[in-house]
C-alpha cells in the first residue's frame, strides 16, 4: 500500500497510553480525507485497519479490529497468522 509521505503520520510508539499491540506491529497510521486510518498488511481490505476522527480513535479500533481477527481467523488468513505467529514467539520468549 502506498500512502505519501504528507499523509503519513509520524507516532511514537512509546506512548504509554498506547496499546500494547500498537508498539509491538507498530500500524502504519495515516490521514485519509477528514480523519485517520491505522493499518497493518498490504491494504485496508487484507490488512487490519482501524479508523476514526482522530489518530487516536484510529489506534484504538485497529486494535479492536486486531483482537477480534485473530478470534475469527482461519488458516488462509496471512495477516493474522503472521500476528498470532508474532505473539506466540513474543510469548515462547517469555517463559
């Protein structure tokens, strides 16, 4: 997915109110029109995507999005598989 660079928007992933699967994909967030778009993968439709009015609300529904993917996601799903495949090595790495 191409986004240009004056739609980009830089975040800092350190935030402290950021959900914990945002600094672990770190999502492209972007300005789309009059609001926010936040995704992970090759487009909106393959890919996890959030949106919302203000980055924020962007953030926040793609990790709603991302949690809800990977209850749902069969084995065909290339994007999920690759974050639960994320998550158990991060897990795996842990313990």
């Amino acid at each position: 997915m191409t986004i240009p660079n004056e739609n980009k928007v830089n975040l800092n992933f350190d935030t402290a109110n950021l959900p914990v699967s945002i600094k672990i994909f770190q999502p492209l967030l972007f300005i789309d029109g009059n609001g926010y778009c936040c995704v992970l993968g090759p487009d909106p439709q393959e890919g996890i995507f959030g949106s919302g009015n203000t980055p924020d609300e962007a953030l926040f529904d793609w990790d709603e999005s991302l949690r809800k993917r990977i209850k749902t996601t069969n084995t065909d799903d290339k994007v999920a598989q690759y974050v639960i495949n994320c998550l158990k090595t991060s897990i795996d790495d842990v313990w």
